[in-house]
C-alpha cells in the first residue's frame, strides 16, 4: 500500500495545518520548535512526550489561547485569533477540554454540560442562562451517552475522577463540536476507567464524526485509538506514527522501518 507522505503544503482536507512554527512563553526559549502537523477532518490524532515536552502549548496553539511566535498555524483555514470574528464562530465548534478540566466545582452536572450550549444562545439568553427545552433535552442525551444521566443534578465536587472526566466530555459534546480537543484526559486514571473514558470519546467521535487531537502520556493508549500519533520530545515533533496491520508506520518521512521507529521512540523517553 503507498504511504501518505508528510506535504507542507495547505490540504484541503485538513483542519489544523501548522508550518515551520516556534512557540515561546518568554520570547527568550522556545518551548516548540519546527512544529508541522497537518491533521485532517475525521482523523483521530493523539500528541504523546515527555512532561514538558510542548504537548499543552500545542493544543494551546490550535485554540487561538496562544500565538505562535514565527511560522503559521491555521485551523479551518484560519488563523486562530480571540479577537476576529470569522474565528469566534469556529471556536464555538472546538470542544476544549483543558489539563485541569475547567469545572465549575460548586455546580451541577447539567449546569457544567450547559456551559457547551452558551455560545449559539443569543447574549440576552446567555447572561441570563436561559436555556430552551430543546437544549436541555440534548443535554440528557449527551449525559446518557457519558453514563451520567442519573447524576444529572449532583455537584461536580461530589463526583470521582472518571466523573468529573465524563461531565468535561458531556461538555464539549455540548458545543456540538467539529474539532475536539483534549489534554490527559485519561492521565492519572486506573486502565479500566481509562479505557471506558477512551470508548465513549471514541463512540462520540463516530457518531457525530469529530476529528479528534488528544494529548496522551501512555503511547500504547495511543497507538491503540488513534489514526497518527505525533511524538514531541523538547519541543520538537521527531515521529508521526500510526498502526497498519501488525505494523507501526512511519508517517512522517515515509522512511523509518518499524525498528528505527521504536528506537527513535524509545530514545525519545529518555
Ligand atoms: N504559562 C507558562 N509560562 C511560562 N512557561 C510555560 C507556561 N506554560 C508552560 N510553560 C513551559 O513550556 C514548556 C512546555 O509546557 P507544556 O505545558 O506545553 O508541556 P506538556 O508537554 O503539556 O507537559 P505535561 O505533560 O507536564 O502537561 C515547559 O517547559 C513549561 O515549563
Ligand atoms: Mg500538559
């Protein structure tokens, strides 16, 4: 079968298409370095490295929280930009699920889930959190779809880990999303969770066909969801891998055998 070879150049295919980009906090040190990423609609794309490596940063790049300090990043054939409005359309379709979740703890789910509907409400509905019955009837079907249904009115504080990792789903789902955006969402959870967490975003992601960038630590998680898998390592995207057959292939060059993959990986965990 003939490898898809990495091409700077804009597909048309793609949803977040990203050159030759540098990203800095400081303007001193770059934290990315290089950076091109060209995913398309529809693909499942999991960014895995080292703590520290850049994984956030990305994602923070894509969403328009943070620009690049040379080289461009384009998302829908846009730059991400808070301030433009042909782009504060499209943020509304970018399911973000931050490191930390971003709950509102002292809330309840469904208040939680109905933050995702604020944005297509118009200003007045918004600030008043005035919510039609159509909206909240989405919303106990996304809660469904998460297994949350019954806990629609506990406080988020109340709920475990794997809880609180599905209401921030049911949340971004909310949103109607095209792009869904996650950051560890399944770190720090038992495999069992993990796995049940990793299955329902997978569901979502077929049934209202997302194109999916989730930021990982476990590479065989990875490698096991996703279509291509970027690997950072100091802030530099040194592999883009995915699974064909038994085979782990090189989409990046279209060059690296199996075994030079696994040893550029593993040299990458050092
Ligand atoms: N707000 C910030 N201000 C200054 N430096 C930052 C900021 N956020 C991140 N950094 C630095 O940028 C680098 C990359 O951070 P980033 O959060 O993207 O890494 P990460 O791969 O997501 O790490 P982790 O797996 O620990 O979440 C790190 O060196 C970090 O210290
Ligand atoms: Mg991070």
């Amino acid at each position: 079968m003939e490898k898809q070879i990495f091409s700077s150049s804009i597909s048309p295919l793609s949803i977040v298409q990203m050159n030759d980009v540098f990203a800095s906090y400081d303007s001193k040190n770059y934290v990315l370095q290089n950076i091109r990423m060209s995913i398309q609609r529809g693909t499942n794309y999991a960014i895995v490295g080292q703590s520290g490596s850049g994984k956030s940063t990305l994602l923070k790049l894509i969403n328009g929280m943070m620009n690049p300090s040379n080289g461009t990043v384009k998302v829908n054939y846009q730059t991400p930009n808070f301030h433009e409005k042909s782009f504060k359309k499209f943020i509304a379709k970018i399911g973000y699920i931050p490191q930390n979740l971003g709950l509102v703890k002292n809330t309840t789910v469904l208040e939680n889930v109905m933050i995702g509907a604020l944005p297509r409400l118009g200003a007045f509905k918004s600030f008043f959190k005035i919510f039609p019955d159509k909206e909240i009837a989405d919303a106990y079907n996304i809660l469904k779809m998460v297994g949350l249904d019954d806990k629609a009115e506990r406080k988020t504080y109340m709920l475990s880990g794997g809880e609180r990792r599905r209401v921030a789903i049911a949340r971004a789902l909310m949103q109607k999303p095209d792009l869904l955006l996650a950051d560890e969402i399944v770190s720090e959870l038992d495999h069992v969770t993990a796995i049940e967490i990793m299955d329902i975003i997978s569901d979502a992601q077929k049934k209202f066909e997302l194109t999916s960038i989730m930021v990982h630590h476990d590479m065989n998680l990875a490698l096991e969801y996703a279509n291509r898998v970027a690997v950072i390592k100091k802030g530099e995207k040194i592999l883009e891998i995915g699974v064909e057959g038994d085979e782990i292939v090189d989409f990046q060059t279209g060059n690296l055998t199996q075994k030079e993959i696994l040893e550029q990986y593993n040299e990458s965990e050092k």
